[in-house]
C-alpha cells in the first residue's frame, strides 16, 4: 500500500506522505485520523502529564454473541487482524494530517491542539512501538476472552482503539456469520454476492472475513483477485431482458451466453417464468453443449418457492440427463432459510420421484444481503478496555465498574489457554493471571467470570492444552500476512470441528465455558471491593 | 483522488495507473474491479454480441423503507451520489487490474475473457460515457421512484451498477435513520459516534450520510476535517482508569482534563458512580473552571437510565449555578430509545422541581451503532433496472415480470415530479412518460403504481409542481461536488418541512401517495399482458 516517489515534486495533487518521505496511499479520511476524535484529545492529554509513553495494556473482547433476534449464536469467528495491521502500518500522519489538526479551534476560536503535541504525534510510530498478541485469524473465540491485546505507551495504544475495533469487530461479525451459514446448507460450495448490499467500502472487508468463515468464493472481484480467488457469478435477469427488447427469444439469450461461455454456463431461469419458460429453453441449450461436447455448469433460482422449484428443476434436469447440472439458489438466505430449504427438500423430494440427499448435494448457494450486513444484529459489541497500566517498572492491574457484573472486565495481564477433553473437543477456555503457573495434569479449580460459583476438573479429562494467544506484531515486525487467508479458513474449519455439536447448533446451542483461575477471581474481587 | 506522476518509472511498487498514466489512487480491490463479477461476464457477452455500445437506461430505486422490526419509516433521505461519482472518476482499469482479468481461467483452464474484450475495456470510459440523472442528494425519496437514471453503452451501464448500488444503498439507509434520530430527539444537537461499530471502512460513507440526514458533527475525525466539520468527542473511561491506576483519584483526573481543554470541557462522569462520584467531581472541577473565567461544556452519561440520571445531574448542576451546563447522552441510542428517554424526562422533571422543557432543550445525543449499522434493517432493498435499451434508435421500453406484483418494475423512460399542496405540504409524486406533456392546472388522474384504482386531483389543490431529476454527469462534467454536503444538509432540512407530519411520524407513519399516469400505466398493463 504504500509507493515511494523520487522527490516531492513530483505529487502534482494532495501531499500525502509521511514525515520521512513516504508516500501515504490513504487520504484524510482513511489514513492516520481514521479514528475518533476524543483519542486524539486525550493523547494530547498524556502528553501534557508526561504519560503518554507510559506502559499500559489494552485488551480488546466481545461480550456476547451475535443475536440475531430469533436466534443467537453459540460462537464467534475471529477476523479482521491482518486488515487492521495492514492499516496501522501506514498509519503516520502527513502533512496533511497535521496541517487539519493544527486548523482546528476550540470554542473560544484557539488552537485545539499544541504544536509540541502535534511534533509528538510526527515522531511516534504506533507500528513500531506497540506490541500486539492475538487470537489467530479464523479461530473460534467467545465473549469476554481478550482476543487482542495491545501493549505499548498509553496515548499510542489507545490512539488505535477506533481502527481496532472497526476493523476486527464487522471481520469477526461477518466470519460468524459465514460459518454459520455454511454449516446450515450442510457444507454445500457458497458463494458471497453481498457487494451491492454492503454498507459501502466495508464490502471488501466483509468478503475477505466471509471467506475465512465459510464462503468458498465471491462475486467481489477485486478483492478476491487481491486475495487469489476466482470470482464468481453467473448473469443478471438483465440479459434475458435485453436480449428480450431486441427481438431474441429466452432461449436466444441463453444460447448466447453459452456460446461465449461453453464450459462455464450456469443459467438464471426465473426472469419470465422458471418452470414454464426459463427451465425448458436451459435444457434446450445444454443438450447444444452437450452435443458440442461440453458439460453445463447450473442453473439459477433467484425467486419464488426455492425449495419446491429447486426439486421440479431436478426432476427435469434428470430426465434430459443432466444429473451433474448444479442447482444456485439466491435471494435472502441465511441460516435458518437454508435450514427450512433442505428440511422442506427432503421432505418434497419424494413425491418427484428424487432421492433428496442426491439433490442436496447438487446446491450451490449464494449469499448476499444476509451475510454481508449480518442482518438481525449488524454489529459485534467488541470493546477495547485498559486493563493494565505500568507504574515504577511494576504493572498495576485495572478494573472499571459497572452496574452490570458481565460488564466488568477482567483486569490485569492475562494469559487464555483451550482445553481439550479426550475426544479431542474444547470443553473450556480458561483465563489466568500472565504469571500464575498452571499443572494442567492436575486438579483444576475453574471459576465463572461472573458468577460466584465454581467447579473442579481433572487433569485426567484433558487430552491438550494450549495457548491462544499469539505475538502478531512486535517491534514493527508484523507476523501475519493480511492477503494469506487460507491458513485463517483452515483454523476456521479445524475449530468447528473441534466444538461440541450441540455449541455448534445454529437455533438454541449449548452455552460454552469461559473459566478463570481463582487467584484471576479474587484479584477481580480485591480490585472491585478497593475502588468501591 | 488522483495523483500524476512525472515518469512511470517513479512507482516502486504497484502498478496503479491507467493506460493513459494518470496515477489511480485505489487498489485492486478498490477500483475499476469493485464489482460483481457477473457484470464484467456480461459486459463480454455484450461486447461480442455487438451489443456493448447500444444506448440503454436504468433506473436505481429501493422497493420498500427500512423496517426496523417494530417500526418502519414512512420516508427516506436520499444519499450517496457524490461517493459514487467519486468512485466513478477513477474507475479506469489499471493494468493490475487487466492483469488480474486476463489471468482468470474458465473451468478447462481456457483465458475466461478474450484479448479483444480486455482491450476494449481498457479503452472505454464509464465516467465520460455515461449520462447521469439523479434527485440531487438529501432530498425526501419514496419507494419505486427512480433515484438514479443511468443511460449511456448498455456494457457500461451495467458495469456500474454495484458501486453504484453499494455505494448509494447504505448512505441512504443511514442517511433515513439520522434523520429519524434527529427528529426523535425534537431537534437538539446530535454528534455521530459509530465509527468503532462501523463496517469497516463503510465508516466513511455511514458519516457522510448520517451528517446529510440529520447528525450535526462526527467523532470521525479525518472524514470531518475532509468535509470541513469539527470533529467532536469527550474522553473515555479509560482516561480516568488511567489515572486511577497511577494514584490519582476521579476529581483530579477531571481537573487534569479541564486543565488541558478549559473551553471544551466535557466530563464523562460514569467511570465509578454518576450521582455519588462523578457528578460531585465534575461540579467541583466546574466550579474551579468558573473561578478561572471558564464555562464548562458539559457531563456525558454512557450508562444507567439516562432519563432518571439526565434528571438528577440537571438538579445537581442548577443547584451550583451550571444550568448552562449540557449533558451529552450516549449508549444505543436510536429514535426509539430518544422518544422513551424524552417521554420519561417530562414526566419526571417536576418531581426534582425541573421544567421538563427546559432540560430536553440542554440535552446532547452521541448515537454510535444504531445509527451506523441502521440497526434492526441494515440493508436498504434499492435495485438496478434495465427499463429501456434503443433499437434503430428508438427506445424500446423494458419491463421485467415478477410473481409478486410490487416487484415488476415500470417501464421505460420516466419523468418524475412532485406535487405540493395549497398549504405548501408535499402531497404526490407523480411518475410519467418521458415525453408526457402534463397539464398540472386541469384535472389529473393518478394510478396507483401496483394496484388497479386511480384517483382524482384538481390542480386547483395544488401549490406548486417540481422535476425532481436533475443532471448529475454529462459527457465527463460532473454536476455535483461529493465533499459539498452543506446543501445537502438543507435539502433535507427543507423537504422534512414540508413532509405532512403524519408521514414524518416515527411509528406507524401515514403512507406516502406515488402515483402514475393513465399512458404510464397502461404501457406497463400492455407490457405485461405481452410477456405472458
């Protein structure tokens, strides 16, 4: 993202570089102030006390899962890191920057902000000088684990709150969503159409975190051409339409389309009438192909009853021969759409003379609206809170009141560890302090975040432990790449695998554990009796 | 948007330029390639059919308001033009982006698109070729009206309908739900919050519009400096945690605070207990400010029941003389949550020996999620019909069936005009045949858009008639500035004024009457009963 010119003068518009030269591929609104403005105030604060390079740790969570009204989900999908460090990297002020920040008044008509501040804020570099650990990409996480945290001088840490969470808490939204979509239609190949329907520029993002949670490709061109993935798409009623105000038949139209795309034909059938006229002329064009020695890719149902027209479109589709033709299905779908399409397949099927699960397999789905806004509950809760500040070389835990008890975060240094029971499945995730030193082969003593009561389990029950958190960026070196997701897909796909089914289940599941340690426990309650 | 730089070899990295050399200041995912797949198929179809360059028309329109599950609008804001224009001017495919199509394979392995094809591509111009009408930005809109008309090559023309959807469907969507939120909140001063729950960098469109419709600052600090608003905040919990933590107690974290910023002092007064921590310590820090010829700002609430809290703090703060004081509420607001909050306070307010009116007029409203997601509905359902494509160089119109009658679009080239009332009050729009003479002083007949009945109008009823289409982009002149949003804003101002309160109505809004003409109505009977 970022170009590096010769001289200055040769940027004719705009004087987007840094300090030290370097271009800065972001304008005003996408770079550097990409962020809420009180950040920026209370940076100017720190400064002012002398503490805004003081240690602090911030951890960033969720604290419940989506809900999307008539269901809720039983885990969440991490995403949205890669994206985030792609843009802290080049997130240093320009000139630019400075120069809006240095224009803004207060409301006596003086400087918001003090030169010496703004000469700070052009000599810092959040990229180099915070240290970020992090919940891989694609693994599955639930409320209250700190899934990143950011670690470095306070003003810094803080000043990337805004980017932090708008960057992690739609990707893992989206990604949620996406495996929840995909184990509704039984694995079947999905397809992201949601470009059109996406809350602007957020669409590219929203593709690359439905491609780790379940999608296998998109219809957003760019971004998978970014990422290394074919597009994918079949054609709109548009073209029958056009074809259709120029004289040509429904047929015509489809012939058309499969001259200039033998060996990759998939056919909308429902622009005029899908079972009268759309699904009659398809056949007519794949026994063309056929006889032309290639193999029709789908047909395309984008209205009306999806279930009973994907079963009489199969029902016809065989009887020409054409078992191996895929059948897209579009319009609204999501999770529980899907779940009552194949209820309502396998009951139906039948009564056509069709084997369902055969006709199951043969779906192919694209998913639009549903998936890229999440509709039902458009927005993670994640937050970002500070949890921890360094005082004379020691770290102070910290702890913020709330009078609801599941909006009190955990405080101070943290470690999370999986625990796995000897079929292999997570049966809990466990928070501690970052010191305390654990003997997992022993008895554990797992206390609930919230709530005052507590269990025992042995050692003997676990098969694995392990860490979840990862150092992600130290020192300006960043261990992730953001482009490279088919590692995230996979930690997607072996977490799933690894949930109990009835966490994994789309309507009511099972809830899952979040544990902490006692020593964590009481630390927590020492800290909320202290500031009461 | 665009830089030019002096000699091609000044690129070190990237080649993001288009094949006349201007510097394309986007990335693959972010220019010509943002869109869905299928339209670069069809536009290939098209292209070797001959077709690519035959004059055809769409129209943008959305099919019903947002509907936010127990509440839906009975208006929306119209938004996103200027972002989409924008987005077009740069939209000429660089040669990463040929690259990229030119790489794709079909599924023997075959060059999906031809040589022949990309090359044309490379030589076209959407932004030059294409004539844009549009109702200009911020004005009151209605289902089923064309918002947008596209006319220009039918490959172009279709290549740009998911930007433009994209791009215009959720500023809209947000622009409806600021206006709502603002009118909920009888008119006070409303600051948009939404940027860490925002979708990604959809961010930025969401702010845009949310400032059209009804917010009147952001905390989205570059996207305000780029438009020319102040961005505005208070401070986080986390500052006062801070300070905590090194030993300070709450009161001096405020007065460090009002310190930095003596007139923009706001207090975020929940951290530990609004009425017996916060609100004391904010008074005493007020008091000292006032000592020192300061007024302070206000106190901010982010939890608890802010009609109860409003109450209590503005008795506490009239006690110590600050009835000047404002307070900012925050925490998932929308115009739901603003009407109980306002509904609450006037009823509570005498209780404390408040006027009740008196303390609505001082409130503050910071709405984040619910705002920027449009929470409950986060998708306006808008579309992109072909309604007409010339033929020996006249314009056949173009209708497409549906099962569900609302779904059929109308066809053809269409006028679109506004009827308002003696009183001044909109009472119609009206949509007509492009080459309709209409006599707005005799008697009108209006049909409805999607059922068999009409009705009568007198143009005596009738105060004055407008065309709500206006040029947008002709022959490469683009008719609108995206970052003048002033206008705009006035626009919006001015059309809600003259809405009849009954359609303006939170819940269960009046129904808007869009009507259309005898020759437009019975062109769409004639179509249909053709097609069938």
């Amino acid at each position: 993202m970022i170009l590096k010119l010769s001289s200055s003068s040769d940027i004719i518009k705009g004087r987007q570089k840094d300090f030290t030269g370097v271009i800065i591929i972001a304008d005003l609104a996408t770079g550097f102030l990409y962020t809420d403005f009180y950040q920026l105030s209370m940076a100017q604060l720190y400064f002012q006390e002398g503490i805004a390079e003081t240690p602090a740790r911030f951890e960033h969570f969720f604290r419940s899962y989506p809900n999307y009204g008539n269901h809720q989900a039983g885990y969440c999908i991490n995403a949205g890191l890669g994206t985030f460090l792609d843009w802290l990297k080049q997130a240093r002020p320009t000139e630019t920057d400075i120069d809006s920040l240095a224009q803004l008044t207060d409301a006596t008509g003086q400087a918001f902000f003090q030169p010496a501040f703004l000469d700070w804020l052009v000599a810092v570099d959040p990229y180099k000088q915070l240290t970020i650990r992090a919940i891989p990409e694609g693994r599955v996480v639930h409320p209250h684990e700190p899934l990143t945290v950011v670690e470095g001088p306070l003003a810094l840490a803080q000043l990337v709150e805004t980017a932090l969470l708008n960057r992690l808490n739609y990707q893992s939204l989206i990604a949620t969503r996406a495996a929840r979509i995909k184990q509704a239609g039984e694995g079947n190949l999905m397809l992201e159409f949601g470009l059109r329907r996406a809350q602007g520029q957020g669409a590219n993002d929203g593709t690359r975190a439905a491609l780790i949670g379940g999608a296998d490709y998109s219809s957003n061109t760019g971004l998978s051409c970014q990422l290394g993935f074919q597009p994918k798409g079949t054609h709109a009623h548009s073209l029958v339409q056009a074809f259709l105000a120029l004289g040509y038949s429904e047929r015509q139209a489809f012939e058309k389309f499969a001259d200039c795309f033998p060996h990759n034909c998939i056919l909308l059938i429902d622009t005029i009438d899908t079972l009268e006229t759309g699904l009659p002329a398809a056949i007519e064009v794949f026994q063309q192909l056929r006889c032309r020695g290639h193999q029709p890719l789908g047909v395309r149902l984008d209205s009306g009853d999806l279930a009973y027209l994907a079963v009489r479109v199969a029902e016809q589709l065989n009887k020409a021969g054409f078992e191996q033709v895929k059948i897209v299905l579009s319009n609204q779908l999501d999770e529980l759409v899907l779940t009552q399409v194949l209820q309502q397949i396998r009951r139906e099927a039948a009564d056509y003379g069709l084997e369902p699960e055969r006709l199951i397999n043969r779906l192919v789905y694209g998913v639009g609206t549903r998936l890229i806004t999440s509709a039902g509950d458009a927005a993670l809760d994640g937050v970002y809170k500070l949890v921890a500040l360094q005082k004379n070389s020691r770290w102070k835990p910290i702890l913020k009141l709330s009078e609801t008890p599941g909006k009190v975060p955990l405080p101070g240094c943290k470690q999370l560890y999986r625990l796995y029971d000897t079929r292999g499945r997570a049966t809990a995730d466990l928070l501690s302090l970052a010191g305390e030193k654990l003997d997992f082969k022993d008895q554990l003593e797992l206390y609930h975040p919230y709530q005052t009561n507590s269990r025992r389990l042995s050692g003997s029950c676990l098969s694995q432990v392990e860490q979840l958190l990862e150092e992600q960026l130290v020192e300006g070196r960043q261990l992730v790449d953001s482009q490279q997701i088919e590692q995230c897909r996979k930690r997607c796909q072996s977490d799933l695998g690894r949930l109990h089914p009835g966490v994994r289940r789309i309507i009511n599941p099972h809830g899952y554990h979040l544990s902490v340690t006692a020593q964590l426990y009481s630390l927590k309650k020492r800290l909320q009796r202290r500031l009461k």
